[in-house]
C-alpha cells in the first residue's frame, strides 16, 4: 500500500516519512485513528515505506520485490495481529495466523473498514472478538525471531483496545524493549480502553477525523462518483470513509438505526404521560437485544451521535450539522430543542453505560429497557 493512496493526513503521512529517513523510527507508536480515518492503511503503508527502503519520499523507488511482497501483505517480516474469536473454521485457540488468508481479502476488499466489517467476514457478529494470551506468546516468539530478510521486522496491531489484560501485560517488556530493527504500531479507535502501562511506552499520533473536502475527492476519484452525489455523501459521514463507501452502496444500516431511534425516543417521550407506553419500549428492548452486541453497541454509538447532532442544531451551530433523517413525518429542527446542555450529559453517560455492560456480556433486555426509563426523564428534563 502506497502514501499516495491514503485519503488525506497529510500531515502524518510527513511525519512518519521524516522520522524514516533521519533514522529517528521510534520502536512503538500507537495510531490513535476514529473509525474510517486510515489508520491501519497508514500503518501499512509505512510499514512498507520501512521494509522496502523506499526512501524517496513516496513507495515508488524501492525494491520491486519487497514492494510487491507487501503489496500481497505477504512480506514474511510483516506480521499483523487483530482480534478473533472462534468461527465454523477454528473451532478453539483461535490467532490472527489462522485467519491471514481472511485477513488479506479484507484488506484488498476493505482497506478502511471497522471491526464490525471483519467481524462479519469472519461470521462471528454475534460474538465479541478479542486479542488474547495465546496471541502474545505467538508475537513474543516471532519478534525474538532474527528477521527473514535481514532488515527490520515489523509487527502492526490492529484494534489494540481488544487486547484482554493478561495479554496486554505479557506484552509490556517488549514494547519497553523490543529486539533490534524491531517495529511496534498499534493502531486504536479509542486510546482510553488500553491499559496505562502500554501508553506510556508508545509514541502516540492522534489521526484526525477525515474532511469532508477529502472524503469528497476520493469518492470521485477512486469511486467515479458524480461530484454532487460525493458532496452529499461526504457531507453526511462525519470524517468516516468506510461508512461514506456504504452510503455509496447504499449498503449502511443507518435507515435501520435511525426507525430504531426515531420509534424509541417517541415512545420515550410520550412514556411520562402514559404507562401503557412502557409496553412499546419493552417490546422494543426485545427486539434490539436479539441482535448480536456489536449492532447493539453500533446502534448506541449511533443514537450518541444522533443526540449531539441535534444539540449542535439547538444551538445553531449548524454548520457542524450533517445529519439528514429519512423518516417521515420527523422533523430534526422540532426534535432538537428536547436536547440542550441540562440533559445531555446525562444522556451521554447513559449510553456509554449501557455500551459498557453490553461489551462485558450483560443481559442486553434489561440494560436498553432500564436505559430507555431513563431516557423518559432525560427527555422531559426543562433547561437551565
């Protein structure tokens, strides 16, 4: 994978060059990346710029071979780790090594796509993946390894925050100190979840959220997409490239998330004024919690970020507003005055709770119902 095709960070893209090539490579860096904003194709793509020797300022002048080697992720000093769980082809123990083949066809295909994305490639939605103990041994073993080329080795983490925490431990003295020639990036949507003790030992490079103007012309130019429909669709995925390619195939599942909300919020609404209400959210909490907990927590992320953008609407902060509902008969402009500074922390925690338990297996019926009661005051509460 090539710099020139990252969507935008130009910026990091200087950087990670520079440090190359002044011999200033640092031996674990974590890439802190919002979901859609290229971290892992950043990763690749220096990675290669690394092992390759493509010194020039672009990966076009190293060597051939080593080039195409990385080109096929198949460079044998190039190894990847990203979370897994068992699936009808692994059975128990399951590692990244056995999943490359699946992995490699998720990058071709998917260069920019969430672990939701891999999840499903892998069929294991309904489960929760993560990278676990037998997975550090196998990277202790392989980076204690000479390289096979004689150059550096690199070793690129994908999902970090997924490491459990006998892993994560394992891992701390070769981060502190990783053998000679040795390259540690570890690439995370969300830096809070990993463990202080591997932080502190990483260069960190926060990845901005992509802009619209980047969005925009990658659309056009490596989708053929015509400009108007690129200015809309860029307008509508905050900085995320991956759900900008779905909007595009129309293959998101924003129209579900968003009758899921709109439903939700109604019989929230209406709920303080009449009990028999409380049916609808019960019926409704049924049929959330029979999806697997990755929709449920994608859909919680989602009701967040439909909140703010109906508070950024409320405070006519409307330049910041790019969300456009479908659903008929709603109005954004009449709902966004229910959202304001009083309630929306409490809103915020909520969600963020119930995203919590959901990841550590809580019965999901009862985390949305009592979510949803809460929701029956948040909505009703006056602002200061």
């Amino acid at each position: 994978m090539l710099f020139k095709d990252i969507i935008g960070q130009e910026n990091i893209k200087k950087h990670l060059i520079q440090s190359v090539e002044n011999g200033r490579t640092p031996h674990a860096q974590l890439f802190v990346a919002p979901q859609g904003s290229g971290g892992l194709s950043m990763a690749i793509a220096y990675a290669q710029y690394i092992l390759c020797n493509n010194f020039e300022g672009e990966n076009n002048t190293g060597n051939h071979l080593c080039n195409s080697k990385c080109e096929n992720l198949a460079h044998p000093d190039l190894h990847f780790v990203f979370p897994v769980a068992g699936n009808d082809k692994v059975k128990k123990n399951p590692v990244s090594d056995l999943f490359l083949d699946e992995w490699r066809e998720f990058i071709k295909v998917s260069p920019y796509g969430s672990l939701y994305n891999w999840y499903q490639r892998l069929g294991i939605e309904n489960k929760q993946g993560q990278i676990g103990v037998d997975e550090a041994e196998k990277i202790v073993k392989k980076l204690i390894l000479k390289s096979y080329e004689g150059g550096a080795k690199v070793m690129i983490i994908w999902m970090a925050e997924k490491m459990n925490i006998s892993a994560s431990n394992k891992l701390l003295k070769l981060i502190e100190e990783p053998p000679k020639n040795t390259v540690l990036i570890l690439i995370t949507e969300n830096e809070e979840q990993i463990i202080n003790t591997i932080l502190s030992r990483c260069q960190l490079l926060q990845f901005k959220r992509l802009s619209e103007h980047d969005i925009e012309n990658a659309l056009i130019k490596f989708e053929n997409t015509e400009d108007r429909l690129a200015a809309k669709i860029a307008h509508r995925v905050d900085g995320n490239y991956n759900k900008a390619l779905h909007l595009l195939q129309e293959d998101a599942n924003d129209l579900v998330f968003e009758k899921w909300f709109i439903f939700w919020v109604r019989a929230a609404f209406k709920a303080k004024g009449d009990a028999s209400v409380i049916q609808d959210l019960i019926g409704w909490s049924d049929e959330i919690a029979k999806t697997g907990r990755e929709t449920q927590k994608r859909f919680l992320q989602y009701c967040m970020q439909f909140f703010r953008q109906a508070l950024m609407l409320n405070y006519k902060a409307n330049d910041l507003v790019f969300l456009e509902p479908q659903t008929e008969n709603f109005d954004l402009n009449k709902f966004a005055p229910f959202v304001h500074g009083t309630n929306i922390e409490n809103i915020t925690i909520a969600l963020n709770d119930a995203i919590y338990h959901i990841e550590r297996n809580g019965n999901a019926k009862i985390i949305l119902l009592d979510l949803s009661i809460n929701l029956t005051r948040f909505l009703h509460h006056k602002e200061a």
